[in-house]
C-alpha cells in the first residue's frame, strides 16, 4: 500500500470517537507545542534538564488555558542531543527529527485504545532519553494490518500484561510514567504509527535521521490523520 494510500485510510476510519486520552478532554482543550529546535522561546530552556523543560511545558500549557499539549511529528529537535544514544557528530546520521505524536500531561494519565487491538510485544527500553515502558499494539481493519506504539509509560502498565491479550476500542492499556521511569522526560505519550515494523519487539525507532527520513514517513506516517488534530 502505498503512503497516499495509507494515509487516505487512517483519514477514512478517524472519527471525533478515537482517542488515547479521556474523551472528556475536548479537541479544544489541546494546545498546539513547537519543540523544535528552531523555537527561540525554546532556546533558553536548560532541555537537558526534565524539570526545566516539564516547567516550560506546564507554563506553556496553563498560558493558553489548555489541559493537554500536541505536536512533534517530524520536528527536528535539539532535546535529544543530551544522550548518546540518539547522538551523532554527522549531522546527515544524527538521530533527531521526531516520527511519532507527543501528548504532553501528567504522569498517571490513563492511556486508551483508539482501536480494537491485539498486544503485539511490549519492553521496558531503559537507555537514557529512550520510551522507557513501551507497549506495541497490532490492528487489523478491512484486512489492512499496521500497529500503534505507546512509549513513555509508567512500569505498572507493563507488569502484568500479556503477549496476545485484546483490548476493545475505549479500553485502559495504561498508565504515563514520570521522568523516573519515562527515559527521563516530563510525562508524556509518544504515539506513533507503524506500518512494518520490521522484526522489532517492544520497541520501534521514535526519531531518525536526515538519512533515514524518507523510509520513516512512508513507514510511519502522521499521527494526526487517526486522530483527528
């Protein structure tokens, strides 16, 4: 299936009923967030600190009289230059531009299948500024198979789920973490949408590189079109 195609079908099936936070948050309740590394606002934020940048966020948030912020599919960001793991001296290699959506609230929140869904894999990633808990879920909808990854979890949401298990559309899959847990970033979902995920279990890349970036747009296109931003 081509990406045209694909994208044309997740905007087919979303509807004002999906959703991964309370239906009760309204659309008008989100507040667009830019952090990219080209807000200047941004630039005077310590980002390698998660309390500086959870106070940025929450003042950003409580400004525009909102409950939840949004954004960041393919923002190139400066956040993850704090840890080695996303970190590359070739900027063509560096690992930076963001694949998935970021649902900035408070740790605790519950998480809910948008979806009817399948517990494809789930894993702890513990390398520092990674998913940290991190559940997989696979969907198949009039025979078009994908997935949809839930990272930055709190540990109670992976502790006694199983391989296999379903979860009906409006479900709890879990809880968000805090930075003790979440790879050490203010609390927030990272969604993301996966057409192959290519053998990989419980985890899936979230950012790439300039190099990468044409694969992952076709192989993870945006968010927003299921959930209706």
């Amino acid at each position: 299936m081509t990406l045209k195609a694909f994208s044309q079908f997740l905007f087919e099936i979303n509807s004002n009923s999906l959703h991964v936070l309370n239906p009760s948050i309204l659309k008008s309740d989100y507040v667009a967030l830019d952090l990219s590394k080209s807000n200047k606002p941004l630039q005077s934020v310590d980002v390698s600190s998660s309390e500086h940048l959870e106070k940025y966020i929450n003042d950003y948030i409580a400004q525009s009289h909102a409950k939840v912020a949004y954004g960041g599919y393919l923002e190139t960001r400066a956040i993850y230059q704090r840890s080695s793991y996303f970190k590359d001296s070739n900027p063509e290699t560096e690992r930076n531009i963001h694949l998935g959506l970021d649902l900035w609230i408070a740790a605790e929140t519950p998480i809910y299948a948008p979806l009817d869904g399948v517990v494809h894999s789930f894993k702890n990633n513990t390398n520092y500024g990674d998913y940290g808990p991190t559940i997989i879920l696979k969907h198949c909808i009039n025979d078009v198979e994908f997935h949809t990854l839930y990272g930055h979890l709190s540990l109670a949401s992976i502790t006694n789920l199983k391989v296999g298990q379903t979860f009906k559309k409006g479900s709890q899959i879990a809880s968000l973490g805090d930075a003790s847990v979440n790879g050490d970033y203010p609390p927030h979902l990272h969604f993301q949408i996966i057409k192959d995920l290519q053998g990989n279990l419980g985890d899936y890349p979230g950012v790439c590189s300039k190099l990468d970036l044409e694969f992952y747009k076709f192989n993870c296109p945006d968010p927003k079109l299921l959930l209706g931003f």
